[in-house]
C-alpha cells in the first residue's frame, strides 16, 4: 500500500517542482516492489531466495517506512510557519480564549460575518488584530 502511494505522490510532487522528492517516491515505489517480489518468491520455497527471504521482507519494511518518514516530515515543515528568532511563544490558555472569543464574534478583519469560521493561529491572530483595533478607536 505504501508503494501505491509514494507512486501516487511522486507525480504531484514533481509537477510542484519538488522533482527531487517525487524521484524518490519513485525509487521508493521501484524498491518496495522489487523486495516485496523478492520476499514472496523466498517465502514461496524458491530454492536461491529461501535463505534471503526475511532480509528482502524487512528491506521493503525499512523502505516504505523511511518514505512514510520523508513525507511527514516534509509535511511537517510545510505547516509550520517561521517563526522570527525574538519570538516568545505563548501559553495556551490565552491562545485558547482569545480563539474562543474570535469564534463567538464570528467576524473577519474586513468586517463580514462568516457563517462557518475557520479557527486557525493565523486566521485567530487576523481578528484580535482587528478587534483591538476597533476596540481602540
């Protein structure tokens, strides 16, 4: 399952222009295949691959599992944004009442209601921004 989907992902990957990550999941894909084949021929009582069925089993493991790594990974540091090298990160119970609070006003920095809001760090910080702002005037 996991070769379907690096083969899945290495087409996007490549159109996004990350070529050397959707070559990978190719690689990856190629790899997991080969020693996948190779193990089932082993475990299948092939006479040259009998003795190195379980080491071509856990190579297509190791692989598949450094892939799914990869891709977490690459995931991981998409979704979060810099942060500058002064800043102090917050506690999470004023973060969590400021969201709250941007929720129940329901309102967006230009001023329209949203029927369903979106409570994420960037969309919450944009309305207590706003908020204060008209809350100063």
């Amino acid at each position: 399952m996991a070769a379907s989907a690096a083969i899945t992902c290495s087409r996007p990957s490549i159109r996004a222009g990350h070529r050397g990550f959707g070559l990978y999941s190719v690689a990856t894909a190629t790899t997991m295949l080969a020693t996948t084949a190779l193990a089932s021929a082993g475990f299948s009582q092939s006479p040259r691959l009998v003795n190195l069925a379980g080491l071509f089993q856990r190579a297509s493991i190791v692989t598949g599992f450094g892939w799914l790594t990869t891709l977490s990974a690459k995931a991981l540091t998409r979704a979060l944004p810099r942060q500058p090298a002064n800043h102090q990160p917050e506690s999470a119970t004023p973060a969590f009442h400021r969201a709250r609070r941007a929720a129940e006003a329901d309102v967006r920095p230009e001023g329209r209601r949203c029927k369903n809001i979106q409570i994420d760090r960037l969309h919450v910080d944009h309305n207590l921004a706003a908020n204060d702002a008209k809350s100063a005037k």
